[in-house]
C-alpha cells in the first residue's frame, strides 16, 4: 500500500523557510496561514509551524558518520537526487555530510547527502538506483 506520510515541525521563519523548502529544494507551496505553511516534500506533505525545531544531537552512526538525530528526509531515484544533490551545490548549501556513496557494492547502496534548513532542521536525502534496495539486509 502507498501512502502520503505527514510531517510538522518548528521553523523560526517562515518566509526563510519558503525560500528554502520552495526555490531552493523545488517543493510546491501548498495551504498556508500566518503561522504555518505546507510543501509537497517529494511527494509527502510537510507542514511548517513557525516556533522553536526540535532539539538534535550527533548520535546515530551510519557507516563511517554520526549523523544528527532526529533528522527527516526523502529517498529519491538516483537520477532526481543527483539533480538535486547538483542544485544544492551550486544554491552553496553547507553539507553536513557531502553528497556521498554510502554502502558501496552492497545490499542497499545508496547516496546521501545531509544539510540543514534555516532553522537548523536536519535534513537526510538518499538517492537509489533500484529502490528494491531501500529495505534489503
């Protein structure tokens, strides 16, 4: 069964975030109030309350990383996260962690690329050749 997943959290700007979540990551703008604003997050709907984010810290090892915790993000075919991966880098986006192979040769190979929203929101963007590897062991 495919279904949307939904997602709210805190940003401290909301006309910072618009700029980020729209034009730099090309998410459609959706329903907004002066508090709040959805986005079609690659096909999921992510809602934008403006307040504090969530508190995060450097403690889940992937691979060779410690990558923040929590984080949200997407998987995306390797084609749309390589164009993606290309915008943010000429946008100048600061990497967390850089676009990179991670699990290279096997089960589940796949990019990622970590980075922060203007409110300091973690954000964790994988790409796969052959989403059948998305859950293999």
């Amino acid at each position: 069964m495919n279904s949307v997943f939904h997602l709210a959290i805190h940003v401290r700007d909301l006309d910072a975030a618009r700029d980020f979540y729209g034009r730099v990551l090309g998410c459609a703008e959706g329903r907004s109030t002066e508090t709040w604003v959805d986005f079609d997050f690659f096909g999921h709907q992510l809602s934008l309350h403006r307040g504090e984010p969530f508190a995060t810290t450097r403690s889940g090892k992937v691979g060779d990383h410690m990558v923040m915790m929590p984080h949200m993000g997407a998987v995306l075919p390797l084609d749309t996260w390589l164009a993606l991966s290309a915008r943010l880098e000429r946008e100048g986006i600061d990497f967390d962690i850089p676009p990179v192979i991670r699990f290279e040769g096997e089960p589940g190979e796949q990019r990622t690329m970590f980075f922060f929203d203007p409110s300091g929101n973690p954000i964790e963007i994988k790409g796969f050749a052959d989403f059948d590897g998305i859950f293999s062991r």
